[in-house]
C-alpha cells in the first residue's frame, strides 16, 4: 500500500470563525480579492462586518461579487483580471462552490499569463509555473469540500464544457468554516449541496486511488451526513444537523482531493455542461444507479457503509452496496430532488452530446472503466 494525502495547512472549524478572517487575511497579505457570489451575503451583514475587520487590520479589499453560478471562463477571466490590475497579493473566496472556485482559479492564474482556460485539464496546454498567490476559503453552503480541494471546476457554456485546473499549490492557505453562515440557506440549496458531499463521500470510497486515511473519513462521515441532511433540510436552523453537514462536507473534499471521485460526478459534470442541471441536483440523482451498476460489475466495498448507513449488515456483499444505493435514493426522494434524467432534460436526441460531456477525469477514476459508447449506453438505460 501506498498513498499520499493532501489538505489545507490549516482548518478553522467553529461557530463564529468567520470573525476571524480579518486577521488571518491580514497575516498573508494586505491587498486582497474578495470574491463573492449571490446577494443573500451581502444581506446578512456578514459583508460588511468582514470589510470594516479587513480595513482594520489594514487589508486594501478589491472586491469581486459576480461568482454565482457555476464559474464560467469569462466569470474566472474577470476576477483574474481585477485581482492582476489592484496588484492584489491574497484571495479570500467567500460563499458557494461557485465563489470558493473562482476565487482558488483565480489566485493560481493572477501570478501566471493568460486565461484560466489556458491551463484547464483536457482544454489548455499551460502549466501553472509562478506560485499560486495565497488563497483563504470560507464555505457559505455544505457541499463541495472546495475549501480543502486543490481544483476548481470551470464551465464553458459555448464550447459546453465542465473541467478542472488543478495544481496542489491551489490548495487553500487556510479553510475557515463557519457553520453558522449556512443557518440560513434555503431547503433546495441545503439538499443539492448536501447531496454533492454525500456523493463525493461515497464515489472517493471506491476508487483505485482509495486510501486508508479517506476510507476511515467516508465510512464516519457518510451515515451521519445522511442523517443530518435529512434533519437540516427538515430544519435549517438544527445546529447540530448543520456542523454536522459542514464537517462532512469539508471532509467529503479531503476524500475527492486525494481519492478522486466516479461516475456520477462524471456524468455531473456532463449535465451541468450541456443542460446547466445544478452540480448537486445532478450528483444525487445519479449515484444510486452508478453504485448499482458498479455493485454489479463487482464492485462490493460500498457493503461497508451498509451497518451504518442501512442499519444493518449484509452476508452478500452485493446486496449490502444495492441497499445502500436504495438508502441514497431514499434520502433523494425525501429531499424532492429529480430522480430521473428525463426530468433534468435528458433525451435519446441530446444523449450523444452528454456522453461526449461527460468523459473528463472523474469519470476516468469510477471503479469500473467506462468508454464512450458504455458512457451512452449507461445514460439511455436512465432516461
Ligand atoms: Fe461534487
């Protein structure tokens, strides 16, 4: 056996840690990129409270608010250009995924020449050479692990396309997770990016990349985020449901930055890019039928999720992982999320185009190898 793990130098984790940005800002630069993304921020005060602490510790803010939605070429290509023009030497990315990928994207392209698309995996042939500048991140929403990850997924809507830039110096300086901040996103929101880290939890699991170190955080993590989503959904203001997700989420991030993810995120990534279908929406939908059809192609260690997650232990392997894809369809329904690719938008027409979409690196690192043609023919089987 062996493996390599890489996370975050530094985790805060705390109710209220979000105080403590001015500080850790203030001690990695004094220019510095705020980016943001939607308006529910900037509502709550959290905003305004984070720029008067940054001015009074000395940070110049440039800020950036326009990273909502999935980060696009021309989204990241904006912030690196701002963040290039003010001479900004830190990054803080606060919200989303959205927002956290931007801002990670553009503090590894600011030191460097050209486009974010000059250097995204499968698209461009540059290589990040000067050093990423410092990047913090604070996750608003418990999804994407973007906090402790070393990519950032861009989409290009034209050319439909969702890919990564991906260096291990775009690993945040300092993760600061405050689960307060997510007290108040909304029930559709809480269930997609609960389904995301659920679904990055359990595809880094089986992997070939699948290490010891992640398969003690996903076997943990797993059962109690499915509950706990269930109960922040029901209940945005269930503290213990939400530092629950928030932990799960940050860890879900340390699993697929060092693990890698599967089929599910594959095909994620396909829907997002052709359809615009939201990244968690697509994730919970698809991971049950990707864990039964790799449980069928021999695929038997999601049985190990099986006494926690299903409350029971399975003599057959396989009917442990089936049962576990049952309880994640189970959570799904109950989060009335899509079940069924035809209501995201699928079709026989735009079938070829989304397997085509779909074939970037998650999908190289699903358990059971997947071709085009198998791609196409595991996406008709859903519609
Ligand atoms: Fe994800």
């Amino acid at each position: 056996m062996g493996f390599e793990f890489i996370t975050a130098p530094r985790i805060v984790f705390e109710w209220g840690a979000v105080k403590k940005l001015p500080g850790i800002c203030a001690g990695l630069g004094k220019r510095c990129l705020v980016v943001t993304g939607g308006s529910s921020l900037r509502r709550s005060g959290v905003l305004d409270t984070l720029f008067e602490g940054l001015a009074d510790n000395g940070v110049h803010v440039t800020r950036y608010d326009r990273a909502s939605g999935e980060p696009t070429l021309q989204i990241v290509d904006a912030a690196v250009e701002l963040g290039r023009s003010a001479g900004v030497d830190v990054v803080l990315g606060i919200g989303g995924g959205s927002a956290m990928d931007t801002a990670k994207a553009a503090a590894g392209v600011i030191p460097n020449a050209g486009s974010v698309r000059d250097y995204l995996e499968g698209v461009g042939t540059a290589k990040i050479t000067a050093n990423p500048l410092p990047f913090i991140a604070a996750p608003t929403t418990a999804g994407t692990g973007s906090e402790v990850t070393k990519n950032a997924v861009i989409m290009s809507k034209e050319d439909k396309f969702k890919v990564s830039i991906r260096d291990d110096r775009m690993m945040a300086r300092v993760a600061v997770v405050d689960p307060e901040l997510t007290v108040s996103v909304p029930p559709d929101v809480t269930a997609a990016s609960g389904m995301d880290a659920i679904c990055q939890l359990i595809e880094s699991f089986t992997t070939a990349l699948a290490n010891p170190m992640c398969d003690a955080l996903a076997l943990y993590h797993t059962p109690r985020a499915m509950d706990a989503l269930r109960r922040a959904y029901d209940d945005g203001g269930d503290r213990q449901a939400r530092e629950t997700m928030s932990l799960a989420a940050m860890v879900s991030g340390m699993c697929l930055a060092n693990a890698g993810l599967g089929a599910a995120h594959g095909i994620g990534a396909g829907l997002g890019a052709v359809l615009g279908v939201l990244h968690g929406v697509a994730c919970g939908m698809l991971l049950p039928h990707v864990i039964r059809y790799n449980a069928a192609h021999g695929v038997r260690k999601y049985a190990q999720l099986a006494p926690a997650v299903c409350g029971r232990h399975y003599a057959n392997e396989e009917d442990g992982a089936r049962a576990v894809a049952d309880a994640v369809a189970e959570l799904a329904l109950y989060l009335k999320l899509p079940v069924s690719l035809r209501e995201l938008g699928v079709t026989e027409a735009n079938v070829d185009e989304l397997a085509a979409a779909s074939m970037g690196s998650s999908m190289k690192k699903n358990p059971v190898p997947f071709t085009l043609d198998e791609c196409r023919d595991f996406i008709l089987s859903l519609i």
